[in-house]
C-alpha cells in the first residue's frame, strides 16, 4: 500500500497548476464509495464482472499507450532553432513525465482492484468457518466459547467487508479519472509534436 500511495503522491504532482478543485473532487468520490457501501451491502457478481472488465480495457489502452509512446516524445523531433522551439520540448519533456506517473498509477491501482474485486467474489461463511477454526485450535471443549467468538467474528466480518467494497468503489473512480487525464496527455504530446514538426517545415 505504500507503494501505490507514492504513485498516488507522484499522480497528484502532475496535477498541479490546473484549475480543476481535486480536494472536492476526491470528497465526492470517497461519500460516494462510502454510501455504496453501506447500501449496496452485496455488489453481486455482475456489478463485479463489469467494474473489472472496464478496468482491464483501461488497462489494456494504457500497457498499448506505453508501448507505443516507449521513447521519448522529443527523440524524433528536429532540433530546436528558437526559444518557441525549446519550450515546445520543455512542454514535451513534462507531458513525459505526467504520462508515465499516471500509467504507473493506472496499472497499480487497476491491478489492486482486480484483487480487491476477487476477494469480494469469494463467497465464505463466517460461522462455519469460524465455529472450525476454534475446535481445531482449541479442541471440543471450547464450543461453550464459539457464540461468543463468532459475534465478534462476524463484526469484524462486516467492517472488513465494508472497506474492501468502500476502497474498491473508490478506486474505480480513480481509475476512471486518471484514464481521463492520461488521455488528455496523450493528446496534448500529439498536439505539441504537430505543431513542432509543422513549424519546422519548408
């Protein structure tokens, strides 16, 4: 977890200097992810299946987006003759650095989802599991014992099950969101290569 939170820290740098208000933007996602699950208290298989199948096609895109873009934007471009020139490669050079942040990111939180998401497939039952556990461990004399445990067991049940489907939800958005801006960076090298190569014509 540490690891995606330094790709998250490393996301949110290229964030900034836009106009866009993330702090609230990330208070809506995180109500949002919270409401859902309180009260979608069973993300059944299908919202499960869908929520993957979109995050593996933004995958996809993006391993696709890496493989293309494997050098560096600039590396092909005549060199500069004028400061237009050498901004339009500066502007490059950090257009780089946003797209490789945010496929990192991209790649590590979509492939946490995807664990996230089979954890909450499996279906298990609490008290089964729990009333075997405590025999096996504690022999037939704790069964006295095992409607005790097993409330507790099932408490911790439901809170762990709350913010596996809380974090899963809101790091679908995240997803979402940061596929937004990978696009809009992909689009902005392809736009500034254009320029570049057009201005260095005839």
């Amino acid at each position: 977890m540490r690891a995606i939170y330094h790709l998250w820290r490393d996301v949110y740098v290229t964030y900034r200097g836009d106009d866009e208000r993330h702090r609230l933007r990330l208070a809506v996602f995180i109500a949002v992810a919270i409401l859902i699950a309180i009260f979608a208290k069973v993300i059944d298989e299908n919202s499960l299946a869908m929520m993957s199948v979109a995050i593996s096609v933004l995958t996809g895109f993006t391993f696709t987006s890496l493989f293309s873009n494997n050098i560096s934007p600039s590396a092909d471009l005549p060199k500069p003759k004028n400061e237009t020139d050498r901004h339009d490669i500066a502007t490059l050079a950090i257009l780089e650095r946003n797209f490789k942040a945010r496929s990192k990111f991209i790649i590590a939180v979509s492939m946490t989802s995807i664990i996230l998401m089979v954890f909450l497939s499996i279906s298990i039952s609490p008290r089964g599991l729990v009333y075997k556990t405590i025999e096996v461990i504690f022999g037939e004399g704790s069964k006295r014992y095992l409607d005790v445990v097993y409330s507790y067991a099932i408490l911790a049940w439901i809170a762990s099950a709350f913010v596996v489907r809380a974090t899963t939800v809101f790091m679908f958005f995240e997803v979402i969101y940061t596929f937004y801006r990978l696009s809009e960076t992909v689009i902005s090298v392809l736009e500034t290569r254009g320029a570049y190569r057009d201005a260095h014509r005839g």
